[in-house]
C-alpha cells in the first residue's frame, strides 16, 4: 500500500536553520546539518531543505550544503529548494545527494526551462512550490517571493501541471506559516480542476490538523516546520496519532543494520 | 570493513553521493566508476539513478561505459540498478523517445499509465522465492517513478500496488534491480542494499 508522508521541513536564510513566521519574522534554531540529522533519526517520511534567500540574492543552489548533508549519511530521502535558476543547477542538486527539488522562483521567471529539467531529470524528481494566500473575497492569489507581488496563476503554470511537468504541487499557506493550527484548508480547493497531487505546508501544527489533510484524497502529504522542533520524537510521536489516516507507521533508527 | 569493492557508476545524472555514502555505511569499499578502466578490480557495479531514460544512456554512451558494463555481467559478476539503474538494465524505454538500454534483463520500460507517478513509501510484495528479498516482504520502501520496468514474469521478485502491481525487484541470475529507493528507505533499506551486495559477490 502506498502510504502519506509527513516531510519534515528545514528553513534556512544566511545559512542558519530558522523558525519562520510567515515568511516575515524569524528566529534562528541552529546549524541546518543538525536539524536534518534529527529528523533522519526521528524517520520522517522525506526531509524538505529550503533555502529562501538563494533566488533572492542570486546565490544559486548551495551545493556545498546539500554535499554536507549527504555525507552525514542520510537514510531518508532528501528535498531541496534555493535558487534553482537552471538544468545544470538541478542535475548538480542532484549529484550532491537530493533525491528531488522544489520550484518557485523559476516557476515565475523561467517556466520553459523547468521544462528543460523535466525532460533530464524527469517530472518525478520535481515540486513546485505554490505560495497562496486568500483575500476577503475567497479569492486566491499567487505569491512572488521575488517582486513580492500576487498575482493569477500564469498560463505557462497551468501548463507545467496540465503536461505533467511537475509531479506535486507544495500548496504553502503564505499567511499562516508559523502560525499554530492556521493553515486554510480552503487552499487545497484552488486544485480541484487538477490531478496534481498536492503536500499542504503553513501552519500544520497538530495532530489532529494533519489527520484533516491526509483524510484530503487529493493530498499526498503534509510537510511540517517549526512543529517538529518543539519536541523530541516529534515525529513518532504525530505518527502515532495519526493511526486512522494513510501515513507510514513510525519508525524507530536501531544501530544493527543487520 | 569488507573486501569487497563495489563499483559506483558515475555517468552525471544519478545520486551517486547518496548511493556512496550507503554502500560505506554497509562496511563495502567503494570507487567511483567514471572510465572503463574503473571497473578493473571490483566485485560488484552498482548502476544509481536519478532522471530521465534517454539521457543517462547518453551519457553512458559518451563515457564509452555501456560494452564494459554488458561485458562485466556477461563475465557472472554482480550487477545491481536502483530506480532509473534499474531500468537502464532492461531491453529498452518508451521514455520521451524509444532508447535502447542495457539489455542484461528483458524487458521494455514503459509509462505506469495510471497514476502517472508512484512517489512515496510502499510495501514490497514478494511473489517469487529469492533469498535476498526473503526478508523484505511487507516492508516499506521509498519510490519515486514515473516509468515501469515490464519484465518477463520469471525475473520480477517484487511488485507494489498503486493501483495496481507495479514491477519493484527484478532479478536474472547476478543481475538485480530494485526500483525503490534503497539507500534512502531507512534501516529496511540498508539491509536490503547490504544483503543484495553481499549475496551476489558470493554467488
């Protein structure tokens, strides 16, 4: 049986892992290496690394990162997201030891070249990233990290879903991120037309949260910040309460591999 | 640590970080195949695989890997794929443009069809007697595909169901192939990665 996963999410600005609160306020949590280690251990589902001032700043990817982690030895399969410009960009992600990527900036300004990684690294290995938020008036609008602007979603968009250019779409509640139980179910709506599976991200914060959105038939997973921080074992400790829903079992790391 | 080296593709689209950091972890050497000369000395080759079909034979071809490759497992020595290594083995793919592949197991890769991805963790169901996968029936495993390896019922190990069986092991001989991810399927992986590698160069 294919099962849902919880991702575990590991926000990085000036190198340092972060807490995010709408993408507005932060507050530092420590080295990123050490958070992905935690989560590796914990068996979260994949872990979800996101850089979100490499585009801004025109840093590229931060391979040296990314190859930093992967020599850590990780045995949970590894997402990562910052200033992906380019094909060559997303195949040395990939080289560095990130099984997958995830798109936004790119999907604004450059969509015919998330095309162009598709076709070299298939639609599988890639996300794209889908920052929402919704007005007074139930209408939804897409956000530009980069001109800091909302807007429609572009036709070119709609296309990379419709030909299967991207295999899930990371739905990112932008006004509630960091906020305990806010994420707006109503933005998993915005897709119904679509067949795209989608991962709910922003403001996830309780079981019971997470049990709504993987009950979601459309929802392939829930991704998970500042919540797994708070405690130990957060994980298994989500996992367990999550026995009604399609969600891996917990797993626990034992040092035998044999 | 183990004597036995194990050969890593290194051909531009694979996770060959990751698959390396594995095959360490399991005590087994490794080096870095990136020239036929590479494999001279080492007792398993281990194809990784990230990406599309047609390009990661390209670049095989460019590297002048794919005759070594063939010859290598034609001589009895232990070949494993993962994921897209997997289905580079087979006859050929329907991938973006029909690609001939490594024709050391038979079979053509086709789309899954319906739903067009199988991403995520799925069981392993092990339909055929085999001891390397003898005690990863029912276990989970990390996937992420778009495309199928369909092989003659007598090589297929293991299937998974989305919605329907999907291909997830198969095996001919020396040759092995699993299309999950077992370097990153946690503690069930590794074991997996590590009982293949072993059994094979002991066969």
């Amino acid at each position: 049986m294919l099962r849902k996963r919880l991702i575990g999410v590991v926000t990085i600005r000036n190198g340092w892992a972060i807490q995010s609160f709408g993408y507005r306020r932060y507050l530092p949590l420590g080295k990123p290496e050490c958070l992905v280690e935690n989560l590796d251990r914990w068996g979260v589902d994949e872990i979800f690394i996101q850089e979100i001032d490499r585009s801004h700043r025109e840093l590229g990817p931060n391979i040296e990162l990314i190859s930093k982690i992967a020599d850590q030895g990780l045995s949970t399969p590894l997402l990562y997201a910052g200033g992906i410009s380019n094909e060559a960009e997303a195949v040395s992600i990939i080289r560095a030891g990130a099984e997958r990527i995830c798109l936004d900036a790119l999907l604004h300004s450059n969509p015919k070249e998330v095309l162009n990684i598709a076709n070299r690294l298939g639609a599988q290995a890639i996300i794209a990233s889908i920052p929402l938020s919704l007005d007074e008036n139930g209408n939804c609008h897409w956000f530009n990290y980069q001109s800091g602007q909302n807007s429609d979603f572009s036709t070119a968009l709609i296309s990379l879903i419709d030909d299967g250019a991207i295999s899930e779409a990371l739905v990112i509640d932008k006004n509630n991120d960091g906020t305990p139980e806010g994420f707006n179910f109503k933005l998993l709506s915005v897709f119904a037309d679509k067949k795209i599976p989608l991962i709910a991200f922003g403001g996830l914060s309780t079981a019971k949260q997470l049990e709504h959105a993987l009950l979601n038939p459309r929802v392939s997973a829930v991704a998970v910040g500042n919540f797994l921080n708070y405690r130990e074992h957060a994980v298994q400790k989500f996992k367990t309460s999550l026995a009604t829903t399609p969600i891996r079992p917990p797993f626990y790391k034992t040092r035998n591999l044999v | 640590m183990s004597k036995i080296i194990v050969g890593l593709l290194n051909y531009g689209a694979g996770n060959s970080s990751s698959v390396r950091n594995t095959i360490l972890k399991l005590g087994f050497r490794s080096r870095l195949i990136n020239k036929p000369e590479d494999i001279k000395g080492v007792a398993a080759l281990l194809i990784p695989g990230v990406g599309a079909f047609p390009a990661a034979m390209k670049s095989l071809s460019e590297l002048e890997l794919i005759e070594p490759i063939q010859e290598f497992s034609h001589q009895g020595n232990a070949v494993i794929g993962v994921c897209l290594g997997m289905q580079l083995l087979a006859d050929a793919s329907h991938e973006l443009a029909y690609t001939r592949g490594l024709e050391l197991i038979p079979g053509e890769v086709k789309p899954i069809g319906k739903p067009e991805w199988h991403i995520g963790w799925n069981t392993l169901e092990v339909i055929q007697q085999e001891d390397i996968a003898s005690t990863s029936d029912g276990r989970s495993f990390y996937f992420n595909h778009a495309y199928e390896f369909e092989a003659p019922p007598e090589y297929v190990v293991a299937v998974s169901r989305v919605e329907r069986p999907v291909v997830s092991m198969v095996k001919k001989n020396n040759i092995c192939g699993f299309q999950f991810h077992p370097e990153k399927s946690q503690l069930d992986g590794l074991r997996l990665m590590g009982k293949a590698i072993k059994e094979l160069c002991d066969a």
